[in-house]
C-alpha cells in the first residue's frame, strides 16, 4: 500500500526507512561489540582499529558493511535477528537502503 500523503497512513517514506535502517545497523554494531570473539572477527575481517570505530561509522557505507557483516554469518545473522527481534530478511533489507539501493517488496 502507497502512503497516503494526507493521513500519513501506509508505509514510511524513504528517509523513514533509511532512519529505521541506520537505527537496525546501530544496534547491529552494538550488538558485534558486545561479544568480543564477534568484535575480534569483525575487525580482522574489515581491518578497521578499534579505536577507529566511531570515525568509520561516519562513513558512507560503513553501517552497510556492518549489516552486511552480520548477513555474512548464518549463526551471526540468526542470533542478531533474535537479539533485535526481526526476521533475518529485513537485515539484508536494511543493509540494501543503506546501500542506496531501491528495495521492491514481493507483490502478489
């Protein structure tokens, strides 16, 4: 269903699911920093220091390689999608807005 500009009903507009997108990537992270063997894996597999982070989070791109990160690892992605309560395909979902990519949803 499109939104309806004047009820405001219907799905969120882009910047809406960019937000909700950015908002998932960031638990995301937080998520990978909570358990140090993930954090350890997650940063040899991106290279990144740990004290550099918070500067490549403010990357373009940098909280759809997290997405990404977490989607790469079936046991990764099932645990995180547990932890925040969502199917795991609106992981890859997010990461694809985050991308600036179009997402289609599946019609009938």
């Amino acid at each position: 269903m499109k939104r309806n500009r004047r009820s405001g009903r219907g799905e969120p507009d882009v910047a809406g699911r960019q937000e909700a997108a950015r908002a998932l990537a960031i638990v995301a992270l937080g998520f990978i920093a909570s358990d140090t063997t993930e954090l350890t894996r997650f940063l040899a597999l991106t290279g990144i220091d740990p004290g550099s982070i918070r500067v490549a989070a403010k990357e373009p791109g940098f909280l759809a390689g997290v997405l990404a990160y977490i989607a790469g690892n079936e046991q990764t992605l099932l645990a995180f999608a547990a932890h925040a309560d969502v199917a795991p395909e609106e992981i890859e979902k997010a990461r694809i807005i985050l991308t600036g990519a179009d997402w289609e949803r599946d019609t009938p």
